[in-house]
C-alpha cells in the first residue's frame, strides 16, 4: 500500500464549527510534517462528486456528519469498529483505493478509560442512534459486559440489542422514564447538543447513574450534565473524545494504522489538547 500527497480535509456539512483543523495542524507541526490540513462543506449528495475529484495530492480524509455511511461505502477496506459499527470516520487514500477507520469507538473508550478509578462491568448508554452505536462498541473494549440502553423508544434499541449479542455484550432497553433500573457506575449520554429534556427524568438517570460521559462538547452543561451537577454527581464533557479520535486519524495519515503509536506520541497528544483549550 502506497501513500502519497500531502493534504488531508475535513468533511462535513455543517463544516464551520469544527476543531479537526486546530487538533491536526497542532499534531502534524509537533511531528515536523509541512502537511496541510482544511475543512470542506460537502453533503450526502455531493460526496461522490468531490471525492471523485480529489487529486493525487489528497493523502486523507475525515468524515464528520452526515457523510460515514458514504465513506464506509467508498472504502475497500475497513478496520474493525468500522465494519461493526457501519460507520467510516476517516479515509486513508493509497493507491490500492480508499481504506476506512472508525476512530471514533477508539476515541470514546481511550477518554473514559481515563476518567475511570476501575474497571467496570455495568454500563448504561441514553439514546440509540448512531453515537449510541459508537458508545456500545467503546464499552465493549473496556471489557464492559451488560448494557442498558434507555431510549424514548425501546424498540429502537433492536439494533444495540443484535450488535451486543454480535460482540459478546448483554444490551437491554428500558424507557427514558422506567423506574427500575440497573444501578451502574458510568452512564454515557449520546444525545444531540442542546437536545431537550424532562428534569424529573434527568434527576431519575443522575440518581443511580454512577459517572456520566456525555459524547457533546460543544453544548455545554448539557441538561443530563445540570441534573447530575444537582446530585452532587461528576459529569464530563466529551472533548476528550474529539482529540483522542483525532489522534488514531493522525497515526492512520502518518502510518496506515490506528494502532500504530506515533514517535514522541505524549508531546503530540499535548499539543492537540492545546490546540482545544486555547479555543
């Protein structure tokens, strides 16, 4: 597999807000690469288009909302995480054609690993759409075994439910507003920013809901994170997220590999989280 050019973008659409500029930039200077790394706004529909278009100078791509069921599609080869989850986060564009990484599981379990004091064999997840997918996989690499999905509509959480037999987890459904729950030591919100919600059930979910990892960064405190505030309870914001998934991008652009660490892989981790903080 040969890799060439030396430009990587970004897409997405909506595009403007994203920090992927920032955290690679940061990544690619720390590592003395003179590559260049920019953002453009492409659709679902556009995406053939554009990515038909991309010249020999393309090395990469990241894929952000709502093009990672296109990207998994347009690759030949997909890491693990992607092929579970049905979703492409990155592409690496060699000559052999375009190869697919999720990085986003990676991401999700490498920053609750680190907010963690011990393993955990509980776990709950609220919602069940496509982060809600993500999470799962994450929970599974922290040797997680049993997971409650409580979602608006349990029934949406068939698909967890086939995913967690798939990989050896126990998924059940339970409503937002069920009383009795699992008591457990992480819940991982994978709701939208900004996404409305009842307080008394809030309250219900922060009373025996152990940690709460909430997947949004850019809505912050969310109302899940005010309701565990409330209860004296830790909340984290996902930003951590953000910057470890980026960094598997990173090894991915510079190695062909997710699991291939990087030279000198702190002092890069340090400057990509300043490149976020400085925000």
């Amino acid at each position: 597999m040969l890799i060439a050019g030396d430009r990587l973008e970004v897409w997405g659409d909506p595009i403007a807000h994203s920090l992927s500029p920032r955290l690679h930039t940061a990544a690619y200077r720390t590592l003395g690469l003179e590559w260049a790394y920019g953002r453009r706004q492409v659709s679902a529909a556009s995406f053939p288009g554009e990515f038909g278009a991309l010249g020999p100078s393309y090395r990469g791509l990241s894929l952000t909302m709502p093009l990672k069921g296109r990207a998994f599609d347009a690759a030949v080869s997909r890491n693990r995480h992607g092929e579970l989850s049905g979703a492409v986060n990155t592409l690496l564009l060699a000559d052999d054609g375009p190869h697919g990484f999720n990085t986003d599981v990676a991401g999700i379990a490498a920053d609750v690993a680190e907010q963690l004091d011990a393993p955990i064999d509980r776990a709950r997840i609220v919602g069940s759409g496509a982060t809600a997918t993500s999470a799962l996989l994450a929970l599974e690499t922290l040797g997680v075994s049993r997971v409650e999905v409580a979602a608006r509509r349990p029934e949406a959480v068939e698909r967890l439910a086939r995913l967690g037999a798939q990989i050896g987890v126990t998924v059940e459904g339970v409503g937002l507003d069920t009383r009795a729950r699992d008591v457990v030591a992480l819940t991982v919100a994978t709701l939208p920013g900004g996404a409305p919600f009842d307080p008394a059930v809030a309250d219900a979910l922060a009373r025996d809901g152990g940690l709460l990892y909430d997947v949004v960064y850019g809505h912050w405190p969310t109302e899940l994170a005010v309701a565990w505030e409330r209860h004296g309870a830790r909340a984290v914001a996902g930003i951590g997220m953000l910057v470890h998934q980026a960094l598997r991008q990173v090894r991915v652009f510079v190695s062909g590999s997710d699991e291939n660490v990087l030279p000198d892989e702190p002092a890069v981790l340090a400057a990509m989280w300043d490149a976020v903080t400085e925000v």
